[in-house]
C-alpha cells in the first residue's frame, strides 16, 4: 500500500455490508446531507471542492451536474460509467470491490441533484464479481430505506472499447451495439425522442439547441471513483477535501501501475507525488536491471519519458510534460523496449475497436497500423513514413469520439520522441528488439499479479474473433 495521508476511497478492508458501511463516518450520511442542502447548495458545496471528472477528460463534476439540471425537461436520468476498457487501467473495477456502497451514493447523490427519475450503473458482462458486489449493495442499501425513491438499474454491457464512452453507453443501454452518438448526452440523453440535429444556417436565438426541451432527456454520465468521491465531499467537506492533492487536483486519486515493472498495482494516491514516486509505490518500480523508457497514460495521452517522470501526478503537473493524467492507469516500458512495436500495438488496438461510422478514424488507423507493421517487418521506406504522418493528420477528420485523437496523440507522440528508432527500422531488416508485446487489457488484478485479455489478440477490425 501507498502511504497517503488520508486514505478513504480504498480501505484497508473491503467494506462487505451494509451494516459496516453505516458503521463508516460517510455510510448514508451524504445523500441525507445534499437533501438538507437541496440540490442547488449541493452544486455549489461540489463546486469549491473542485471535483473532477476521474474518467479521464478531468471535467469539473459540478459544471456537468450544472449542465444537465438546468436543461429544460420533463424527464432526466444519471449514470455511473462502471464500463472500464482503457488498457492498463483497474482502479473501477478495485473500487467496486473495496466498496461498492460509496458509489452507489454517489450515485443517489447525483441523481437527486439533477432530478432523475431513473438511475443506471453500467459495467461489463464480464465483470462478474464486481457486478454481483454492486447489485447486493443495491439491494441492501434498498432494504436500508437509502435508496429512497429513485429507481436504480444495473446494466451489463459488451467487451468493446468504446462501450466506455459516455454516447456509446447511453446506446449500450438502450441495448444498441456502442455506436458513439453525435450529441453529448446532457442534450441528448437516454431514450430520447427529440432528433439528433445537424447543421443549420440559423443558430437559435439563446445559443442552445432548438427544440431541446421535451423529448431531449438530458442524462448525467459520471465514472466509478468520480461518484466515489462525492459522499465523502458532502459528508466531510469542502476543506478537509482541499486538504488532499494539488490546487487544480484536489482530492486523492486511484492510479493502476502495469508492464515493465516488479508487480502490477492498483492504489491509492494524493496528487503532487512524483509519477516515479507512484509507480515505485504502486508498481515496485522497474525491473531489476533495468530503466524506464516509457510510460503511457492508458492509449489516451502522448507518452512520457523517463526524464519526465519527476512530474507531479496532477493534471497541471502531467500537463507540464506535455500529456495527460487520464483515468491514471499508467503502463511502464523498460528499456528492452522497441517503442515502433509499442506504437503498432497501440495503434492495432484503436484500429480493432474504432466503430467504423467515421471513415478516417477506422480507414486511419488502419492505414497508420500497417505501416508502423512494415516497419517493424522490415519491408518500409522514408515514404511509409510519410505516410504514417499523412494519415496521423487526418485520422481525427469528423470524429464522433475521442478514440482518432487518441491514435493521432500516443502513435503521433512515440514517432516524434524516438525518430531514432523509426529511422532504425526504415534502414535496418526488421525491429531490433521486438518484444511480441500484448496490450495491456486487464481481465484481473490482484495481489501483484496482473491478467491481460487473451482474447484482444484475436478480435478483428468487425468486432468478430478469429
């Protein structure tokens, strides 16, 4: 375990019922909290905190709230996004497992804020053991009469990357494939009947969407540890949650640490530790032997070198070396490591799960995935090169999702900070130090232990497995 001051999102002991939940300072105390606040205060009071989204894009979690409550409607929903996908990232799953009652709060807690009439919590068929964590808990919290009138559902969705993308989700539960839609779901929600609009010559006359009230229901999606956060903000305030991390990332964070590393960890951490301090607390540090050459934040940000790694794990201070935070799920790479085949793997796995509406996303990546396979096989030139950063360019064209930005940043980043082992590979017969590397989906992790999906080397660009 990490030291951290305070440590309250992952207890020493998983919290197994609901009888040791109320036994815990926060246990129903913070949904009871933002009623006697009312949902207004409740914003506020979450606002000062400076919540963030923990899901990756780092979104203040009251200006969403904001946004989904002030949206003219008869009819709202809330979501917890328990769908987690990115490589290398468990802090969800280990979460719900070490206990599942605080983000169901949270849960209830945002629902009464933005006045739903249903609450969903989607994860993944496969996750058995989390899923049958949250259920009971559900239940439980039910029968404990904290639940109150809010419905809430549990909804077990496909393998798929992009089933953790908050439009693709709202699909997913509709119980359409995780297509992403075009609209954010805070104007076009759950079950909604209004049109997705497209372009128009007239804006309309407030800046918002026409016809945007009835039929739209906004619906508020927020991740796992973002929800996890909110009973304790609400029970033990704004101050005491200042008191933990940075500035502009208050509160403790939940970092998983996997790859080229003694053990695979998931813990917890205060934000302003070094991101070496992390993966030496969480990971073991490197291999014995060995140095660090990479760290990726998941397949969402450019990556990091080794002489970048005294940044701040904060999102200002992982910003200042050029990439992001993430969901913190950072994968290590030593220096045995051929960062083209680092690349191609990466960019094998967007090209598997882009979802095809948008011809060059899908058509990029896999243009951007063949090339960077030559240059590994040998068989490359300068012009496979060029290529690669045509495509790079104008992968991202008309996007519907963050996935093409993904390929254009960490495939984009990895050429541009190691060009001499792209050059490497145009001249030489093959990759030097090639690896046979998997991506790093986690099936499981636990007691330093990590299981990768043996599966995702299978799947084809149509979702099928060979």
């Amino acid at each position: 375990m990490t030291h951290v001051t305070d440590r309250y999102l992952l207890p020493e002991h998983a919290v197994g019922s609901i009888d040791e939940y109320l036994a815990t300072d926060i246990g129903g105390l913070g949904l009871q909290r933002a009623i006697d606040l009312g949902a207004d205060e409740t914003i506020a009071l979450v606002s000062r905190a400076g919540l963030r989204g923990r899901g990756g894009a780092g979104f203040p979690t009251a200006t969403k709230w904001t946004s989904v409550r002030s949206q003219p409607a008869s009819r709202r929903y809330a979501v917890c996004n328990g769908a987690e996908g990115e490589p290398g990232t468990f802090k969800d799953r280990a979460l719900l497992r070490a206990n599942p009652y605080q983000v169901v709060e949270g849960l209830l807690i945002a629902a009464f804020v933005v006045d739903a009439e249903r609450a969903f919590l989607a994860l993944k068929e496969s996750f058995a053991e989390e899923r049958e964590r949250v259920t009971r808990a559900i239940v439980e919290m039910q029968d404990a009469g904290i639940c109150r009138d809010c419905e809430l559902v549990v909804v077990a969705g496909p393998e798929e990357y992009l089933y953790g993308e908050e439009k693709a989700l709202l699909e997913v539960i509709e119980g359409n494939p995780p297509y992403p839609r075009v609209l954010p779901p805070y104007q076009h929600g759950l079950f909604a009947t209004t049109p997705q609009l497209g372009w128009s010559s007239v804006a309309p006359a407030d800046g918002g969407l026409p016809d945007a009230g009835d039929g739209s229901n906004p619906t508020l999606v927020n991740n796992v540890e973002t929800l996890a956060n909110v009973p304790h903000i609400l029970v033990r305030g704004v101050d005491w949650f200042r008191g933990h991390g940075t500035r502009q990332t208050p509160g403790n964070v939940v970092c998983t640490v996997v790859g080229d590393v003694v053990h695979a960890g998931v813990d917890e951490v205060e934000p302003g530790t070094s991101l070496r301090q992390v993966i030496t607390a969480v990971g073991g540090g490197p291999r014995p032997g060995r140095t660090i050459k990479a760290v990726f934040p998941g397949v969402t940000n450019p990556v990091i070198r080794d002489g970048e790694l005294d940044a701040a794990l904060s999102y200002e201070g992982v910003e200042s070396v050029g990439s992001g935070m993430g969901a913190c799920g950072f994968i290590v790479y030593d220096d045995t490591t051929c960062m083209v085949e680092v690349a191609a793997v990466f960019s094998q796995f967007l090209f598997v799960e882009s979802c095809g509406q948008c011809p060059p996303c899908k058509l990029g990546s896999g243009e951007i995935t063949e090339g960077l396979d030559d240059l590994q096989e040998g068989i490359a030139t300068e012009r496979t090169v060029e290529g690669i950063w045509e495509w790079l360019a104008k992968v991202t064209d008309g996007s519907r999702c963050f996935l093409a930005t993904e390929e254009a940043q960490v495939v984009g980043s990895i050429i541009e900070r190691f060009p001499g082992e792209v050059e490497e590979h145009v001249v030489g017969d093959g990759c030097p130090r090639r690896r046979h590397l998997v991506i790093p989906k986690l099936v499981d992790l636990r007691d330093g232990t990590a299981v990768y999906d043996e599966r995702q080397t299978r799947k084809a660009p149509d979702w099928t497995y060979h």
